[in-house]
C-alpha cells in the first residue's frame, strides 16, 4: 500500500493564496485520481475537489487542484483567502485494489 | 435531496457488540456504494471500508477487516457497520458517505456518530 503525507498546518492571511501539498510515498500520483476534503470544525467533511482538478457544483473556483509528477505529490490551493475557508483539508487516492487511503490532514488557520 | 442520517450517539463497554445505522434517502440507494470512515477525536480520517447495497459487494481496508462487519437493508434503505466485540480503541466518530457515481470521492456525508467504549 502506500501513504499520503500532508504538512500537518498552514496559515495565511486573508485574500492571500495558501497551498497545500499531498505526497504519496510509493507508486505514482498520476496513477489514481487525487480527491480533497474540508472538514470544518464539529462537522462533516465536504468535497471540494475530485479527479485531481474538478471542483464538485457549489465549490468556487477560489479552490484549485493540481498535481505534479516530479514531486509525486497533488496540491489543493486556495486563493482570495476567507475566514471562512478555516478548517482541516484531506487529500484522498486509492490503490489498484480500490482500497481507499486519507493524508494524514492539514489544519488551515486564516489570520 | 441526497440525504444520509445517521444514528445516534452510542456508550459502550468493552467486550459489548454494537450496530450503527446510515440510512439513505433521495436516491436510488442500490446504485452507490456506501463507505465508512472513522475518525479518532483530534485525529485524521481513516477509511474502513465500502459496501454496494445492490449485491452487498465489499471493500474493507486490512486495518478493519475482521474487526467490524459492513451491512446493507436494501429493503429500507439503510446501511450498518457491526461490532461483535468492542475495544476501548474503538472510540471515535464514525461517518457513512456515499461514493459519487463512477468517481473516486465521497458526495454526501453523514452527520457521524460518536462512539465510546469505555469500562
């Protein structure tokens, strides 16, 4: 199997661009699509991005997703940064055998 | 509207078995898969498994299969995960998403469900 490592936070300021970056330690990221999560504090977690670039309806498009072979990592960025977008984000993949598999999680904080 | 509900929250002794629920509505509930996804309080997601309802298809990650059970009531709608016996570390809350047809990624989530197991 493999893992997927994420910083464990990150902060910014509003309006600025924020990135978080997901690594897999083993087989290619461009193998299986990347998906990432925003789960807010007490609750459930949303999709804000599937197949490593599409952005679910209702998501902006401040949100983008992307990812980089060289590094063998996927990145979510958000730009125009809100208060709101405060919250632990999770990349996701999955292997051959469809297991599935979460990065360990990134706490964003808007200052 | 896409609308999993969940059952409530549940405190357990070691030892005891335990059946949480997931019941789906707005949707043709045998044409996506069910997942479970635990989360430990202050900790990541972690994936546990998958269910089709349809057939009753499963996928379980190795660090769950053989300790809890995926279920399916097609007959009403509902998915369960099963404990025969619980274990302190089994305290977390645990979340049902339905995976998004013909994608890789959960749409709609449950609310969760918070276990405790404690003697």
């Amino acid at each position: 199997n493999f893992m997927l490592t994420q910083p464990h936070s990150v902060s910014e300021s509003p309006g600025k661009t924020v990135t978080i970056s997901c690594t897999r330690s083993n087989g290619s990221i461009a193998s299986n699509f990347v998906q990432w999560y925003q789960q807010r504090p007490g609750s459930s977690p949303t999709n804000v991005i599937y197949e490593n670039r599409q952005r679910p309806s209702g998501v902006p498009d401040r949100f983008s997703g992307s990812i980089d072979s060289s590094s063998n990592s996927a990145s979510l960025t958000i730009s125009g940064l809100k208060t709101e977008d405060e919250a632990d984000y999770y990349c996701q993949s999955y292997n051959r055998r469809n297991h599935w598999v979460f990065g360990g999680g990134t706490q964003l904080t808007v200052l | 509207e896409v609308q999993l509900v969940q059952s409530g929250p549940e405190v357990k002794k070691p030892g005891e078995s335990l059946k949480i629920s997931c019941k789906a509505s707005g949707y043709t509930f045998t044409n996506y898969w069910i997942g479970w996804v635990r989360q430990v309080p202050g900790k990541g997601l972690e994936w546990m498994g998958m269910i089709y309802p349809g057939d009753s298809d499963t996928r379980a990650s190795p660090s769950f299969q053989g300790h809890v059970t995926m279920l399916v009531d097609k007959s009403i709608s509902t998915a369960y995960l099963q404990w025969s016996s619980l274990k302190a570390s089994d305290t977390a809350m645990y979340y049902c998403a339905r995976r998004a047809f013909g994608e890789d990624s959960f749409d709609y989530w449950g609310q969760g469900i918070l276990v405790i197991v404690s003697s």
